[in-house]
C-alpha cells in the first residue's frame, strides 16, 4: 500500500477496514449506524471522544460524560498521539496513523478485529455421483452468473448509501471549492456573516436583527463572533430604545391632548421596562413629570369650573363629576372623588343654600358672597377694620380643618377622620399650611384610610376580602409597590449582602435577600411566587414568625449551603427541603446558634438554570406544605412543624428568598387570614406617630 499524505484513522466496520483522513483540525469519532465506529469533523449525536490538533500532532479527548478512551491498553485522555497507536473505544478498536506511513496488514487487522476460527473439514463420505445433463447445467451456470451481478449491484448501493451517510469513506483529496471547506471549517463564522447580511438587507427591522443576534450568541457561546454579536447587541438595544423613545412622545402627546393621563403614564412605564437600561431610559422622569404637570393643569381647570357649584348645586356638581372624561391618575382621582363625597354630602344634609331674598333691606348688612366649592355656613365671618388681608382666613380655615381631621383620627373616628383631611386636601391644598406640612397631613390621611379600611388599607393594590380571608396579586411593571407592600431585608443573619433591582418588568433578587410582605399572617396563609430561576439553587420561600425570637419555615430549592448536624459529621443535605428552623429549635445545636429540623426532603435535583417555575408555601394550623413545578423539576413536601422544645410557627410574615442563588421574581400572590392582634397594634402605632397641627 502507498504511503498516505494525512494523518488518517483505520476504523472497523460491518464491511472490514475503512480508512478515514483527517483533513480538519478535529475528528469527532463515535458507534457507526450498523456496527463498528464513524468520525466526523463536526460533533454528531453518538461521538464519544475528540482528536484534536496538538503541536502538528493530534491528541485524544473523552467527550463530557463518556468513558476514558483507552490507547495501547492504558488510559489515553489528552495524550499525544503517535504512529500505529491502538484506541479502543468500547468494545471497538482503531488505529491513529501518522502522514507518509503504510499501514500493514497486522495494524488492518486489529481494527477489522480478530480473524474468525477456520473450521476444520469435515471427513467426507463417498457417494456415486450421477453424470447430469448438460444443458441444465448450462441454465444453472447462467442463473449463478445472474445473481453474482445481482449481488455486486447491491453491495456498490450499500457501498454508496454508506458513504453518504457517514465521513468513514476514504476522501482522497480536499474539497475543490474554497467556500464549502471554509463553509465547514469555520461554521460561527458563516453565521455570523448571514446574521450581518440579514442586518444590512433590512436596516428597519431591528427586532429581527436583535432575535437574530441573540439566537447566535446562544448557539455558539464562547466564540469570538459571539462577543461581536453581543456588541452588536448592544448597538441596536440602545438604536431600538431611541425609536420606542420618539414613538411613545408621539403617543404621549396624543394621550394627554384627549385627557388619557394614566394611559400615558402606564406606556411610560412600559418603555422604562423594556428600554430603561438604555441612554433613552434617562428620559422616563421627566417624561413623567411632564405628564403629572399637564394632568395637575387639566384637574385644575375642571375644579375651577365645577367647584363653585357645589356650594350651589350640589346634584348639578355631581353629575357634572361624573360626566367629566378626563383619566387622571390615582392620586389626582382621589381629588375628585372628595369633591364628589362633599357634593353628596351637601345632597343628603341640605341640598342647595337657601335662596337670596329679592327685597332686602337697603341698609342693612349685605351677604357675604359665597367661596367656590363652601357652603354659606363655611364661609368665614367677614373681615372687620384691621384684619389683614384674605389669605388670613385661608390660613385659619386650613388650620382649623386640620385640628378636625386630627382630633376625630386621635379618638378613633376613623371614616370621619378621612373626610376631614379629604376636604383639608380639596379645600385647601394651595394654602401655606398644606404645603409647609403636606407629609404630616399625608400620614395623618394614610393612618386614617388604614383605621376606616382595616388591613387592606396598608396596601397599594387592589384586593379581595371573602369570608375573612384577605387575597391579594402583585405584579411588578411598577418598582414602587416594592416600597409601599413589601420590606427587603436579609432573610437570616448572614455576611452575604443584601441585592435587588427592577428588571424588565419583574424584582431581581441575588445575595441574601428576602423579599417579605407587609402584613403579618396567621398560620392559614397561602403564598405563590412565579419566578425565573437565573441560577436554580438556595432560594424559595419562607415564612418568618413575628416575634422577638428568630424562628422560620423555609422552603428551600436545591439546597447547597445548610448543614445538618456541627463540628467535623457537619455535611450538607444537597436536594429540595422544607426546613423549620430557629434558636430552639434543635435540641443538639449550640444556645447561641440557629438549628435546622428538617419537615420533608427530597435529594435527587433534575432544575436547571433559567428555569420558568411556580412555587408555593401553604401554612394550615402546624401543617406546612411546600411544592415547585417548573419545566426541569418539581417537588411537593408536607409535613407538621414541631421543633425539638415542642414549639411550633406562631404568625408570620411571608415572602422569597435567594442565599446566593439568583431569581427574577414576575409575580406573587397571597391569600389569608390577617393576625388582628398585630394590625390593631400598627395601627395604634401610626397613630400615635402622626403629628397634628399643634405637635
């Protein structure tokens, strides 16, 4: 046999010894189809080991998950390649051949495999032999002949659908046109040019080129075209905020001029969501600050125009409200709903003022003319010689309007209370004494809205109360209602810090943090978080008791941190656990440590990484059931919570956690029972934090 040009391989196959060039940098080889093995420059879904250049050698790689290959009886992995080395692969042997070397029969022979076992001639016996006729003879001779052309036929079509099927066959010489070989040689780089061509055909679509550039850079990870796409990314990320940015001024400006102000202000946040990391996301604030000025200045004109008929025709006033098509936000909403409760109020009690007389004495004292949105009985006393001017009964009447709402909040009136600094707001809001003192005011009207509404009252959104069970739904487009419904906090002691941040419309949460709601539950709670999990594993839920002493029920996915047990036995209880844990709570753990009882586990973990799941904390009486379902895994634990000192959960605030995992939170909703006891404490407590105009 000549000498070979390439470094080739000798791979056994059902049809004998088939010798395969290398002519890239890498050989994937693996099981043939039919028996035997097959190589091939590009990964394919059987290869079990790699040949890679090395130095103008080659060496051998297992490929991730597969067994060792062994070469010349002893493990090979990374080893340097020399000629007529012997890598049994499984039951399957081949043999490495270096350029210009001839293959002799012995190494052909120990890839095709050992030779099958002679039999040994049978003895035969004599027999008679019948002389036949010579032309079937003849027929017969033909018929043979036809079925060895039959049988050469169909081995040259095996022959040529197994070269089409597998690289084993014998490729003489390289590709003859460039492209296709650079086409197989270098395929990111082929890509990537179709992902740049696609860009420079259609320079409008922009969200085709992003989904474009970013399939890319999840298919060939670690390439260097990867890190241009991901430049490219960027690029088009910031072009396409810039375009969102002059869309949504368009719309804005159409919203506000028909009076749409909260549906301007929910676009804004739309873009914030999906743009806001962009040098466009600078333009949100004063975007939406400019939409709250017009909408002040629409609610202005309108109480201007409607407000003196209140006073005078309350039903006219009320209507006129009603009918009025301007959408304001919720705080400005509030403005008009005040004025629309004084008219019902003035509809209930009196009606309109009494009429004027036609005839009135001529030197007599004439009517004080009546304020815009009072009545006669409001108005104050008219000015005598030496009073100063107007403004000091504006001031006065604010004053007096606020030691009202004050006093009735003080003695437990709440629903008066909330009117009275309702009207404070409405009346006076452009007065001295609202604008020095607006927070105090704006805490007195929230205790009072808390008192008259009982727990649902502390929170942002709307909310359902059935049979004494409070059910509230959180979505996070606005970032706000973390700081008005939620505390972020350490979920237990750790040196770990404390991380989150908006994102996309949803709460990153990394570190130890925990993201816990405001209210304090009794043990009839239920708790439901959809959430992304970035990195699947130390997060979950957990339900902390209100108490001074540290005690909590942690439903933990994918635990890599906890320790059971101390000292040296310490280990780690790797799987999915509903823990109960807290000072007291093991019996064996040290007085000034946290101990950890384990309720239910399960050790085997399938999540993986940007997993989409739902998770959820059930607490009923000492009963706690904690359970995930996700594309990757799922999980449903129960068991009773009962330490070792024969303690248990008391009330407790809920919410998530991560301890070095990383989740996107999207939404959480709860569904429960209020502990009472703590609600009538908070609420005596913000009243007593609220200051009145004499504090």
């Amino acid at each position: 046999m000549s000498p070979r040009r390439r470094a080739h391989l000798l791979l056994p196959s059902p049809l004998g010894t088939v010798e395969y060039d290398i002519l890239e940098d890498t050989a994937y080889v693996g099981p043939g189809p039919r028996g035997g093995l097959t190589a091939n420059p590009l990964p394919f879904m059987k290869a079990v080991a790699l040949l890679a250049a090395s130095e103008g050698g080659y060496v051998v790689r297992a490929l991730p998950g597969e067994a060792v290959p062994v070469v010349n009886d002893r493990p090979g992995e990374g080893r340097r390649l020399a000629d007529g080395d012997r890598i049994a692969l499984a039951q399957d042997v081949m043999v490495y051949r270096e350029p210009a070397s001839r293959t002799p029969a012995a190494l052909r022979q120990v890839a095709a495999g050992p030779p099958a076992e002679r039999k040994q001639p049978r003895t035969r016996k004599r027999v008679t032999r019948v002389r036949a006729n010579p032309w079937v003879t003849a027929v017969s001779l033909a018929g043979a002949l036809l079925l060895l052309v039959g049988l050469y036929l169909v081995l040259d079509r095996l022959a040529g659908l197994r070269a089409d099927e597998s690289t084993t066959a014998y490729v003489p010489d390289p590709p003859t046109v460039p492209e296709l070989r650079a086409a197989r040689l270098e395929p990111p780089a082929q890509a990537y040019r179709q992902v740049a061509q696609y860009e420079s055909d259609h320079g409008d679509d922009l969200d085709g080129s992003l989904d474009r550039y970013r399939d890319f850079a999840r298919k060939f990870p670690g390439s260097p075209e990867a890190d241009q796409a991901r430049a490219r990314i960027r690029e088009l990320y910031d072009r396409a905020g810039a375009a969102a940015l002059t869309t949504l001024e368009k719309q804005i400006e159409r919203r506000v001029r028909d009076g749409f102000f909260s549906t301007a202000l929910k676009s804004v946040r739309n873009f914030e969501r999906h743009y806001g990391a962009t040098p466009s996301g600078e333009n949100v604030d004063a975007l939406r600050r400019s939409i709250r000025a017009r909408a002040r200045v629409s609610l202005d004109a309108l109480l201007a125009k409607i407000g003196p008929l209140v006073g005078t025709n309350p039903r006219a006033a009320h209507r006129a409200l009603l009918a009025a098509s301007p959408e304001y936000p919720p705080d400005l909403s509030a403005e008009i709903t005040g004025l629309m409760e004084r008219a019902i109020e003035l509809m209930k009690s009196r009606g309109g003022p009494p009429p004027e007389p036609r005839d009135g004495p001529r030197d007599g004292p004439k009517p004080v003319p009546v304020a815009p949105g009072m009545h006669p009985r409001d108005t104050p006393p008219p000015p005598e010689a030496g009073d100063g001017p107007d403004d000091v009964f504006v001031e006065a009447g604010a004053f007096k309007q606020w030691r009202e709402a004050y006093a009735e909040l003080t003695a437990g009136r709440y629903r008066d209370a909330l009117k009275a600094y309702s009207l404070l707001l409405l009346r006076y809001g452009d007065s001295e004494t609202v604008k020095q003192h607006r927070r105090r005011i704006a805490n007195g009207r929230f205790a009072a809205k808390v008192g008259a509404e009982g727990p649902s009252g502390l929170l942002s959104v709307p909310c359902e109360e059935k049979r004494g069970r409070l059910e509230v739904e959180y979505g996070f487009d606005d970032a706000a209602v973390v700081q008005r419904d939620f505390t972020i906090e350490q979920p237990f002691p750790s040196d770990r810090p404390v991380t989150w941040k908006p994102h996309q419309g949803a709460i990153r949460l990394a570190g130890a943090t925990g993201l816990f709601h405001v209210i304090v539950w009794e043990p009839d709670v239920r708790i439901e978080a959809r959430v992304v999990a970035e990195v699947a594993h130390d997060f979950g839920i957990l339900a902390v008791d209100d108490r001074d002493e540290f005690r909590a029920v942690m439903f933990n996915v994918n635990n890599t941190l906890f320790k059971l047990k101390k000292g040296s036995p310490a280990h780690v209880n790797q799987g999915h656990l509903l823990w109960f844990m807290g000072q007291g709570v093991w019996a064996d753990s040290d007085p000034e440590f946290i101990g950890y009882v384990k309720i239910a586990e399960r050790t085997s973990v399938k999540i993986q990484n940007a997993d989409r799941l739902k998770m959820e904390l059930i607490r009923d009486g000492d009963v706690c059931e904690g359970s995930f379902h996700g594309r990757t895994d799922g999980v449903s634990l129960k068991g009773r919570v009962s330490g070792d000192d024969g303690g248990g959960l008391g009330p407790a605030r809920v919410g998530v956690f991560v301890n070095t995992g990383i989740i996107v939170v999207e939404e959480i909703k709860i569904s429960g029972k209020v502990n009472m006891d703590w609600f009538r404490a908070y609420l005596a407590q913000l009243v007593d934090t609220t200051r009145g105009p004499e504090d």
